[in-house]
C-alpha cells in the first residue's frame, strides 16, 4: 500500500490536472486530501518523525483547504510550492541538529560513517537545501503567473527531471569521493 501512496504523491500534478479539466477545483481539492491522509495512515518514514509529518500534512491541508472552501484551483496549485518550502525548512534546520537530514539517509545503508563522510552528507545537505529554494521559486511562479498546462509540465515532470539530475549526479561526486578516500 506505502509504494501506492508514493507513486498518487509523485503523480499529484498530473491527478491535479486532469481533475481540474473534468472536475470542481472543491472535489480535486477534496480527493487529494483523502489521498494525502491515506498516504499519512499507511505510509513511514524511516528519516523523517512524526513532528515534520504532522507539520507536512497541516500545512497541504489549510493549502488543499482554501481550494475545498473557495472552489478555486490556487490552493491545488501552491501544493508544490509548500512542498519544496516545508523540505527546504527540514533540510536547514537538520545543518544545526545533532545529524542533518542527508546524513540521516546515509546511515540507513552506512551506521558507522566516518567523520569524511559526514562532513560530506552536510554539504549535500546545503546543496539539496539550494535546490528546494530554487524549485520552489520556479512552483510559486507557475503557480501565481501560468496557465495548468505550464504548471503540471514543470511540476509533474520537470521538476521531477531536475530531481533525478541532482541526485544523480551526487551519486557520481559520492562514487568518485568514495573511490578518492577508502576510509568512507
């Protein structure tokens, strides 16, 4: 069921727009909620607590919200931004905590990380940190300024895209790291 949730929350654009082309902005607004507390009752997070989890699923609901109670499609709309704001604070706040969010992923595979290694996971950290900042500026203005097409095609595909790229090519810097300090 976890793996369900995980693909309805990747697709959430193109579930968006395609229910805003048939349908009420308050009943795509009222489905995504449902879908999102479905996610919240069957999903886990082995890096985040349930304190970022609460935060997440408030936050999208006054967001889902005001499109439930306007019947307006800016509350669909600004979910991504939300999104890459809410991943942008855990990701900065996770620099002055004890292990920041990366390092956290990192131990999962890797309990005993060197000290290299996690001076490393911090710097991605920042780097991820960057990259939210930025996605999230690009979703608030196709958000406030495009129309749904240019929305779901950055949102539901670019966005993912550039993603993949950052996270790609850390994998390669990480290997190429690795390869250069044995010790990590």
């Amino acid at each position: 069921m976890s793996w369900l949730m995980a693909v309805l929350a990747i697709l959430y654009p193109v579930i968006a727009y395609v229910g805003l082309s048939f349908g009420s902005p308050s009943l795509v607004a009222l489905g995504l909620i449902i879908i999102l507390l479905l996610r919240f009752k069957f999903g886990h997070s082995l890096v985040l607590d349930k304190t970022y989890i609460r935060l997440f699923i408030a936050s999208v609901i006054v967001v889902l919200g005001y499109s439930l109670i306007t019947d307006s499609s800016q509350g669909i709309r600004f979910y991504p931004v939300v999104t890459s704001l809410l991943f942008l604070g855990i990701f900065a706040v996770s620099l002055w905590s004890k292990q920041s969010i990366v390092e956290r992923i990192a131990r999962i595979r890797e309990p005993d990380l060197p000290a290299s290694a996690i001076s490393y996971t911090r710097k991605v950290t920042i780097w991820w940190c960057g990259f939210f900042l930025v996605n999230g500026s690009i979703a608030f203005y196709t958000a406030v300024y495009s129309d749904i097409a240019t929305w779901t095609l950055y949102n539901g595909f670019i966005s993912y895209c550039i993603m993949a790229v950052v996270a790609g090519v850390e994998w390669l810097v990480r290997k190429k790291y690795k390869y250069k300090d044995p010790a990590t």
